[in-house]
C-alpha cells in the first residue's frame, strides 16, 4: 500500500507542471492503471457552467454503446450521477457501493455495462475551486469483484489534485484567445431520436473543425461527442420546449473557441432538437476563465458589467450594493487576475491575443 500511496503522489505532482487536459488524462489514466486494476475508462472534460462534455475519451468497449450512456447520464434516474457527484460531500464512489453490491438494480448497468460485459465502475466527479472542470469513470470487467475500499482511496487521494490540474490546463486554454475562423453560424436539426434531420455547411465545417484525435469519436454518429451530449441533455422530457440551454462552450482542434446553443422545437412532426455552432464571444470565453480563476458570483457579476462599461454608480444600482462592496469585489477579482486596474482588466479579458 505504501508504494501504492507514493505512485500516486507522485501523479499528484504532475497535475502542478502545466499540462494540456489531453496530456493529464493520458498521464493520469496510464499512471493509475500501474497501481489499480482497470479494463476500461471514461474521461472528459466538462463546461463548469452546464456541466456538459466539452470533450470526451471513452475505451472500448464503452465507445460503442456512447448513446446509450448519454440516453442515462442525463435522461434516467440512476445512482452516481456525475452532476450528483459534483455537488456531493464526496466526490469519488464505485458502483457496488451506491448499490449496496446489488448492480441489477441501476439502469446503466443492465441496459449500458453488463452487455458490454462490464461490472463495478468506480466515478468521480473533478471539482476546485467550487467547480467541476470533469468527469471519471473506470471499469471493471463484469464478476463479483468490484472496486475495493483502498483503491477507492487511492483514487480520492488522487482526484482534488486531478481537479485542479484540469482548472489549471482550462485557465490556460481561456487564456490564450485564438485568431476565430471567420465563418456564418452552423446550423443542425435532429429528429427525436436525435439523428440529424437537416444541416447547413456551416455546421459541417464546424463539425469537422471538432474533431480531434486526441479526444475520441465515442461513436454517436455524425455529432461530435460533445454537441451530441448537449443535444441529449435538451431532449430530456421534463425540458422546456421553449427554452434555450445554457451556452456550452468547445474548443476546435485548430484552438478557437465556440458557442453551442441547444433548443427544443416542437411542430406537426413532432419535437425536434436544434442546435446552432457559432464562433463564441469574448465574454462567453472570458466568463470561461473567470470560472476557471475561482471567481465567487458576485465577482462574475461586478466584473460583468465592468467589461460592459458600467460606472460604479451604475454597478451599485443594477446589483443593489454599495459602492464599498463594489469595490472590495473589484479588488479581490484584481489579485485573482493579476491586475491593477479597471482598465488592465477590461484589456485582459478583451484584449487582442498575445503575438505567437
């Protein structure tokens, strides 16, 4: 156990060196799978703002049941939910445990897993600084051996510090804005079942734009993994019909970043889900990294309209503040940032990208 301990501080030590989030699952899935053993695994990326897959690598043989894993994350009841797991006091639990060794009665495992010829899985849910940056997920193969009480600590031990290498790697990725590829918005309709029904050539490029190698097709289709995540999400019967989701926001392989809007549509032919792939606004990405700095919700709000061009005096009135509280939200956004002024800060969120 003692140099099981060491392995994996020594994986907590690599989440501090500035890793790409590609490169930390690489590191972080291979380092655990020399200490715990694993037959498959699961690993994305979320938008803290949604808690959505911005992007996914899923093993086989998980890939090719994706829409069926997606149908129960955000479509059926079922234990272990990552978004329960991200507002839990715990953010790491097997399977076997939620069940009480009693698998048959979650649905992913009779309906996703046990086909697969899957068993125990053990999640957890990345979370610093109050946000959740991703998700895990490993398996093991279908028996009556699940994951046991010191692998899951070992894994726990291992997962605030995961967290937070994932903030770091986003915080970098938002800082860095790109040169957006000039393009219209893209444009898809899916039928109920979530098949494309329509698309424009927009929506093509962008789709295309997505894909990256290093971040598996989970074979969903034609949708990227992550556009196909949101689109499920938005079907979920209890969604409004009239109502937009939140903005999800994506990174290409090329570095821009986009904005994906998911609204349900009803007509004669029944529901259908639309989704419209655009080139995302500097505040959507600044509200990304500002996420990513660990800014509490009332520091996004001052600094929200403070990028809008806001006095005090109008701050003070839309947000029913004093002008002191104003002020101490100002400062404490300034040392998170590292700047010293209204002026540095409005350039730093804003601002024209550094010269490559």
């Amino acid at each position: 156990m003692a140099a099981a301990e060491r392995r994996i501080d020594a994986l907590a030590r690599r989440c501090y060196v500035g890793l790409d989030a590609a490169s930390l699952r690489d590191e972080t899935l291979r380092g655990l799978r020399a200490i715990v053993p694993i037959d498959s695994a699961f690993f994305a990326v979320v938008d803290p703002a949604t808690m959505l897959f911005t992007s996914v690598l899923a093993e086989e043989p998980l890939a090719e049941a994706a829409a069926l894993f997606l149908e129960n994350e955000f479509g059926q009841a079922d234990v272990n939910k990552f978004t329960a797991l991200a507002f839990a006091t715990d953010h790491v639990r097997s399977l076997d445990a939620a069940t009480s060794d009693d698998r048959t009665t979650s649905a992913r495992y009779v309906d996703v897993m046990a086909p697969l010829g899957l068993g125990d899985e053990l999640r957890a849910a990345l979370v610093s600084a109050d946000r959740c940056w991703g998700v895990l997920c490993l398996h093991r193969s279908d028996g009556p051996i699940g994951f046991g009480i010191a692998e899951i600590a070992l894994v726990r031990r291992l997962v605030p510090h995961l967290a937070e290498g994932l903030r770091r790697a986003i915080v970098a990725a938002a800082a860095v804005a790109s040169h957006p590829t000039v393009r219209g918005p893209g444009v898809i309709v899916l039928d109920e079942n979530l098949s494309i029904t329509s698309t424009n050539a927009e929506a093509e490029q962008w789709m295309a734009d997505l894909h990256d190698p290093r971040w598996m097709d989970v074979g969903t289709g034609a949708l990227p993994a992550a556009i196909y995540a949101a689109a499920a999400q938005a079907a979920q019967p209890d969604s409004p019909q009239d109502e937009t989701v939140a903005v999800t926001r994506l990174r290409t392989r090329n570095g821009d970043w986009l904005a994906v809007h998911v609204s349900q549509l009803g007509g004669p032919t029944g529901r259908q889900t639309a989704i419209v792939v655009e080139s995302a606004r500097p505040m959507q990405i600044a509200s990304l990294y500002l996420d990513a700095r660990g800014l509490t919700l009332a520091q996004k709000r001052v600094t929200s309209l403070v990028l809008q061009g806001r006095s005090t005096k109008e701050i003070v009135k839309q947000l029913h503040i004093s002008a002191y509280t104003v002020q101490e939200h100002l400062s404490s956004v300034f040392d998170k940032l590292g700047v010293g002024s209204r002026r540095e800060l409005v350039a730093a969120l804003l601002g024209p990208p550094p010269p490559s």
